[in-house]
C-alpha cells in the first residue's frame, strides 16, 4: 500500500500514472482484496476527489487504475455542480478526509453536454428533469459557440465538453469558500481535464 501523496501534484501524478496503466492495458494490483476490504471498514482517507459524469463509460476508479478507498467520487451526469449536493460532498471530502486533489473530469460525447447543444441549437425542449441536466451547461454552449462561430458537429461538441469542465472548475472556486481557501493556502489543487473514450487517455485542460 502506497502512502499516501503529499500534495495534489504528487497526486496528480498518481492518478497520470494510473491512467497510462489503464489506457496501455497493463495489469496492475490494485488495493480492492478482501484485507483492503476489512482495513477501509474501519474508515477511509482518500487522496482525491473525482467530480465526473454518471456515463457508464467513464468510471474513475477503473480509468485511474486505484483500489478501494483511493477516491472519492461525485458523478452526475454533466459533471455540473448546479446541485447544492454536489459541492457539499466535495466539501466535505476535503475537509473530512483532507483529499489534496479534486478533478473535474469530462468526457468525449457526453449526452449532457451534447443535449445542450440540442437545446440551444434547436430550441427544443428536453422531457420531465432532463431539462435540469443540460440547464446549468447551455450557457457554457452559448459561449464556445459566441468565441467559435465556425465550429459544427463532433468538433463543436468536444469544444462544448472541455469547456463545460474548465467552467465547472472554476465555479466550484467561486461557489465554495471552502475550496477556494485550500486552493489559495496550497493545500488544494482543483483542475479539470477529459477522458478520451476510445483511447481511454485522460488529458489536463
């Protein structure tokens, strides 16, 4: 069992390190036996929070290679924070566990981010709480498309993606004082980055 990391550059390193593990399809031993199992009973302190998309694809634990009690993850889908819940877990974790990382993370065609695009695009109206998910991401559609005006399809989208994840970034800054006080102290590193479906990469925005 690693100790854990000391800052969120060592942590970010980890999780780098993991990811290239998980994209070259390297065998690793994480830490998920029945002993890690019993050991986390008694409490956990993970290194790092994920805040990711609930899209069956996109797993952190798996696309980071890490065993149990390594992350804390918050997925919804859009990775958005417009849910008071969502910055109140990661609050917590920070504050609890003393996590020294958090990571916004997107993902290539995501539905949330592409139904957006549909919404300002067509105008249309997506059913029942649908609407709730894409809300808090069309304005970040409006933007890239105001800054981007030649951009269309697949492209437009994946422009849409990793905005929407700088922007949540920056907002759980502005939204939690929290947050921000670690960061600013050095305590804490927020970033944002996407997750490459077919290559299974994670790249820093």
């Amino acid at each position: 069992m690693c100790p854990p990391p000391k800052d969120g550059n060592e942590a970010l390193d980890r999780l780098l390190a993991g990811n290239r593990r998980f994209a070259d399809g390297v065998e690793n031993e994480v830490w998920r036996d029945t002993a890690r199992r019993v050991e986390l009973a008694e409490g956990q302190n993970p290194f790092a929070v994920i805040l990711g998309c609930a899209d069956s694809r996109v797993p952190p634990e798996v696309i980071f290679d890490q065993g149990l009690g390594e992350l804390f993850v918050v997925r919804v889908a859009g990775n958005t924070i417009a849910a008071p819940q969502v910055v109140g877990s990661i609050e917590f974790a920070v504050e609890e566990f003393g996590s020294v990382l958090v990571m916004v993370l997107g993902h290539e065609r995501c539905g949330g981010v592409d139904g957006a695009l549909t919404v300002v695009g067509e105008g249309g109206e997506l059913p029942g709480a649908i609407a709730d998910v894409t809300a808090p991401i069309e304005p970040v559609v409006r933007r890239v498309q105001a800054e981007e005006p030649g951009l269309t399809g697949p492209e437009l989208l994946d422009a849409c993606v990793r905005e929407n994840a700088r922007a949540v970034a920056a907002e759980l800054l502005e939204r939690s004082e929290t947050i921000a006080k670690l960061a600013n102290a050095g305590g804490l590193e927020v970033l944002a980055a996407e997750y490459r479906l077919e290559s299974g990469e994670v790249v820093l925005l």
